[in-house]
C-alpha cells in the first residue's frame, strides 16, 4: 500500500525561506506531507503545546542548522533546539542538516552574540551526536534532504498515511482531511516560492510613502433622469491610498470587494475636497480600471496584501472564491498610518 509521511521541519525562520522552501518541494516530490511553522493555526491551545501535537503526530523529524540560533524561551534555550530534543524524546527518527561553512553566510545571517554563538555551537555539537548530514545551499539542501528521507523511509519504516481506496477500514473524514492539509501546504509553499521570488528582485526602487500616483475618477452626481458627470484627476500619495484602503481589508474581502474598496477611497477623497463645498446628491465615483491593477500589483510587490483562493458553500456546493487580505507588513503599515498613540 502507497504512503504518504508527515515531516517535521525544524529551523529558524526568517534567515532560511529559500532553504525551507526547497525543503517543502523535496518532500512534497516524494509524496510527504510537511510540516513546520510556517502551518500553525490560531487556536486555543500555547504554540509549545500545538508544536508538540505537530510533532506527536509526524513520522521523522529534521532540522536544518545554520547561523543563528533563534528565537528563546524563558530558560534561554531556542525553540529549534526544544523541538530537536522533544523529538529525541518521543523516539521520532531524527535527521539534522547543518550548513559545512558557516563563515560563508552573510553577517545578517549569523549570530553576532557571544552568547549566541556558544549556545549554537554547544546544539551543534548535541546534533552530530545522532544522524547528521551537511549543505552548502538551498538547492543542495533539497538534494540531501530526499536523499536522507527516501534512506529513512527504507531504514525506519513508521505508520504513516494510506489512501481509503486502499483501506476500507480509513474513515471518508480522515481521507478528506488528509487532502486539505496537502493542499493547505501546496498552497503554502506557492506563497513562500513567490516571497523567495519577490525577494530576489531590486524593489527599492518602488514608489511608497509620499509619493504620488494619478487618479482618473468619473463622478457622477444628481437625479437619475439629470446626472451630471464630471472627470477629476488626483495625484494621491501612497500613504493616502494605505490609510484609506488597508482598513478596508483588516478581515480579508473578497476580490470583487477591492475594487468597490478603492472606488470609495476615491469619494472620501473628493469629499474632503475643499472646493466642493455644496456637496452633490447621489455620489458615484467610478475609478479608471488602470488605477485598479497598479494598486493591486504595487501593493502585492510591496508586500502589503495578499491574494489566496477560499472555500465557501452556496447551496451545500463548494466554490473556490478568490480573496484579498493584508500581510505581516501590511499590518505593520496600519499599525504606522492609522495607531493612535499617547500624548
């Protein structure tokens, strides 16, 4: 019978997306399942708790070592090091995957803490006492790691995941659970491969803040048998367009929301014109569909908002409906534009 294998994938985050990434695909190409940081929920239940349930759950655990140590506990030790010996401790097949020379990587990628350093050395060292392998790159990585699984696989068979076609005992409910996580961490690892790909671009250049963009808006005002209409140009910052926009999209909307979101930016825009005293019945702001596609892409390029694709059931069917919602850093951006702070 096929299996597919739940993998743990342990490692600092931030100084290794292209390596994780190249992680998540060797694993996926030999049919297992991932699973790591980049998946946790919000729930109820402290992250070491869910963490542990992740790895209760899996069938081998790796973790890839480079320059940093991480992020700590109370007690001064990182998590990937808890990780590691919570796995050793559940008798979880173990693989570590270190960096053979560390004094190549980028400062930034490197402890510069003393202590840091020591409390790195001192996992290493606790690592290379069980099964252990080496990396130059993200794509060597990626070699070594299906080499070292496909070995695990054969060396140390575990439970793992079997299709219900196969299985009549396996629950239609697991089956179906066990296809939303493999498609919830294919579409994850989407995400990560264009945050790998915006990365590599030169985005400095990119207009942000205080700088301006033109606004084409036809505004249409009056009865419905007399419109009037008029088109005003507005040359709008950045920083106006997020402060109106990014609240618009706290909750995720729906794409066909954006639009309408950034039509009403523009009216509170004109509403606020100071030469439009007396103000017209019967508002409509129409905005030019060029001005739409530039925000979205300046936007996305800036990593402001995301798009996803999310399940809904009209009438007991599944629809795929495609959905907008700010990132990280668009928060972060919200959080500057719109916070109000003490006096």
């Amino acid at each position: 019978m096929d299996k597919r294998y739940q993998v743990f994938v342990s490692s600092t985050y931030k100084d290794l997306i292209p390596e994780r990434v190249e992680v998540i695909q060797a694993l996926l190409e030999l049919d297992c399942i991932p699973s790591g940081m980049e998946y946790f929920p919000a729930a109820d239940e402290t992250q070491w708790d869910f963490i542990k349930k992740l790895i209760d759950e899996s069938d081998y655990y790796i973790v890839i070592i480079a320059g940093k140590y991480g992020s700590v506990d109370d007690n001064g030790i990182s998590y990937t090091q808890k990780e590691y010996e919570y796995a050793i401790s559940k008798n979880i097949p173990t693989i570590a995957f270190l960096h053979s020379d560390i004094d190549s990587l980028p400062t930034i990628k490197t402890e510069k803490d003393k202590k840091a350093r020591k409390k790195l050395e001192n996992f290493e060292n606790l690592v290379k006492r069980k099964l252990c392998k080496f990396w130059s790159s993200p794509q060597d990585l990626g070699a070594v790691v299906s080499r070292s699984i496909s070995q695990a696989k054969k060396n140390y068979p575990r439970t793992g995941w079997i299709r219900a076609d196969s299985m009549t005992g396996t629950s239609e409910k697991e089956v179906v659970q066990l296809y939303k996580k493999i498609e919830t961490l294919e579409q994850k690892l989407e995400e990560s491969s264009r945050f790998v790909e915006l990365n590599k671009l030169n985005l400095d250049n990119l207009a942000d803040g205080e700088d301006k963009i033109k606004v084409i808006a036809d505004i249409k005002s009056g009865s419905w048998n007399d419109p009037k209409t008029e088109r005003k140009t507005y040359n709008l910052s950045w920083n106006i367009i997020n402060y109106h926009l990014l609240p618009k999209i706290i909750s995720p909307i729906r794409m066909t929301s954006f639009k309408s979101a950034l039509n009403s930016i523009t009216k509170e825009v004109y509403l606020n014109d100071t030469q439009n005293v007396e103000m017209p019945a019967n508002i409509t702001i129409k905005i030019a569909n060029d001005f739409y596609e530039t925000v979205k892409i300046q936007l996305t390029l800036l990593d402001l908002i995301k798009f996803y694709d999310e399940e809904f059931f009209t009438d007991e069917k599944p629809k795929m409906v495609k959905m907008v919602a700010l990132t990280k850093k668009g928060k972060e951006k919200l959080l500057q534009l719109r916070a109000v702070r003490k006096k």
